[in-house]
C-alpha cells in the first residue's frame, strides 16, 4: 500500500468511527471524490485492516453503513495546522455574526482536540495554525446581527431532544409549540408547529425573538415523512408561505449569463442555455420579497418569467412601494 493511500485510509477510519449511524458508499463517494467501484474497494480495506472493528448494518433505505468501535487508530486527534485553522476561522465567523452559543461550543471542541495531543505536538501545531489564520481574513458581509441566549439555545435543544412541546411569548404573545427543528442561516429560525394554528402548516420563529422559552412536560411524535431538509427549501430564504410555493423560472441576459452560471439560486434548481446567450434558472419555491431583493443586485439584465405575482412584486420593490425590511 502505498503512502497515500494509507493516509486515505486512515481518513476514512476516522469518518467512520464519528459516525454512530456508519458512512454509506454514497457519503464515502462524496469525501473523496471517487468513484462508486472504488468506494467499494476502500470499505473491502477498511475491513481487512480492522476485522474486529468494522461492523456492518443494513438501513432501512437497504444501504450499507460501516462504522468502527473500539480501536485505538480511530481516536486519533488532530492531524494538523490546517485543521486546527478551520475550527478558528468557523469560530471567528460564528462570533463575527453574534452566534456566541456556536463559537463556544467550537472552542470548547478545540480546546479538547488540543489536550488530546503532546504537549510539544499541540504547541507546534497552534504556532502553524495562526500563521494560516494571519493568511486568512474574513470578508466584511452586510448583515443582521442577532441576538443568541445561550439559555434559549439551551431550552430549545432539551425540547428538540425530546420531543417535547415548548411554551415561549413571541413578539408580545404567548406560543406553545411542537418543536421540529432549527435553520441556521443569516438568522436561526425554529421550525414548529403552533398548537393554536389549525391549517396544518409549519411556522418559522425567529430564534432571536423568542423570550421566557420552557419545556414543558407533554412529549409528541415528529410526521414519519417530515424531513427538515426538505422543508429549508420550500422557502427562497427564511420565510416560507405556502400561498407563494410555486415554479419560479428566471432569465438572465447574455451580458450577465457568465455570472449567473456560478451561482446557485436553490438547492434544486434546473438550468438551460438559451439559443440567444440567456441563462435560464427554474425551482420551486416561496418567498417572492426576498427573492426581489436578491434580483435587484441584476438590475435590467434579469426577467421573471413566472409567477407574475413575482415580477409584479419585482417592480413595487424597484419603486419602493414595498415597505419590509430585511
């Protein structure tokens, strides 16, 4: 085996003993930027190099998981600077956005990993790491910064954890809940269900704005189909109205097309070249305020072909008749 490939190994011992659930094929493919075959070679490896360690499970989508327990390769530390450097810099951004609950929870991670190592390994290592971070600045973004209660954070996990119903007052009225689970974004957003609302859907709260939060001692079962993932993107960005959830299909002109190509509007958007130069964008979801903020930055060189709701709102926004703030 070559010196490479034991280090790529190593690699995939460690992903496998994070993980409780064990990595698929499919999680192995996506780390490594293989192929499906030698996905498979890697996990043939990892079994002959740890017989006793690997266990093998069938989920219930029939895919197999690999997952290690009990051997000492698999708690290696960390592996070096640039390591050590990403934790900072994830901290420096968390703190840089007012998310002090996340940045403490990463620095007590660091401060772990840290003691986990040589004393004269964990020195050298921290000297490197802040010459990468020295080489490293954080672009200066524009942008809300909120308010977190570490004792709200700390409220709102016991609930999810349960699950339990959650009691809090929201913008002067009082709430009860069942919690489903939390978006991070420019703002966190707790997704639930207000026990007082009878039309079935999802409410997003901002996370910052809840106040007095308490769990209370009423357990309750999650949908078996709910999937948190699936609901982020029902919406353009944090708001979601079911009303507005309809195929959305932009049109950029040639000029903007080399531009509009790198981005990524939404998770399942379509794309298509048109035979004029235009790049055309299609995915479904709500949100059209937000959205006609984002499409100001292209000034004329981009066209709401669908919904008309949207481009009328596109327009009232451009006059200044819409008066939301962000």
């Amino acid at each position: 085996m070559s010196f490479e490939k034991a280090l790529v190994l190593l690699e995939l011992t460690e992903m496998a003993r994070a993980s409780h659930e064990g990595v698929t094929l499919e999680q192995i493919r996506d780390r490594f930027d293989v192929s499906h075959r030698t996905a498979q070679r890697m996990t043939a490896a990892l079994e002959a190099a740890f017989p006793h360690a690997v266990h093998v499970t069938v989920d219930h989508e029939r895919r197999s998981r690999w997952r290690i327990r009990d051997t000492t390769l698999a708690t290696l530390a960390l592996k070096g600077d640039r390591e050590l450097a990403a934790l900072d810099l994830a901290i420096a951004q968390f703190t840089g956005s007012g998310d002090r609950d996340t940045a403490s929870i990463l620095e007590s991670l660091r401060d772990r990993l840290l003691a986990a190592l040589p004393e004269r390994t964990a020195l050298r290592t921290e000297a490197d790491a802040e010459a990468l971070i020295a080489a490293h600045g954080l672009l200066a973004r524009p942008g809300p910064v909120a308010k977190f209660d570490n004792k709200t954070s700390e409220v709102i996990s016991e609930a999810l954890r349960g699950p339990f119903r959650l009691s809090f007052t929201y913008r002067g009225t009082q709430r009860t809940v069942e919690p489903y689970g939390i978006l991070v974004g420019t703002r966190r957003y707790l997704v639930a269900h207000d026990l007082k609302r009878t039309d079935g859907n999802l409410r997003r709260f901002r996370v910052d704005l809840i106040e007095d939060p308490r769990v209370l001692p009423e357990s309750f079962s999650l949908p078996p189909d709910f999937s948190l993932s699936r609901h982020a993107m029902l919406g353009f960005g944090s708001y979601h109205a079911p009303g507005e959830h309809q195929e959305t299909v932009w049109r950029f002109s040639a000029v903007a097309a080399s531009h509009a190509r790198e981005w990524r509007f939404h998770p399942e958007q379509t794309t298509a070249e048109l035979p004029d130069g235009r790049f055309e964008v299609r995915f479904t979801a709500s949100g059209w305020v937000e959205m006609a903020w984002h499409l100001l930055q292209w000034g004329p060189h981009v066209e709401v072909v669908k919904p008309e709701e949207l481009k009328r709102q596109l327009e009232e926004v451009r006059r200044g008749a819409v008066e939301i703030f962000p």
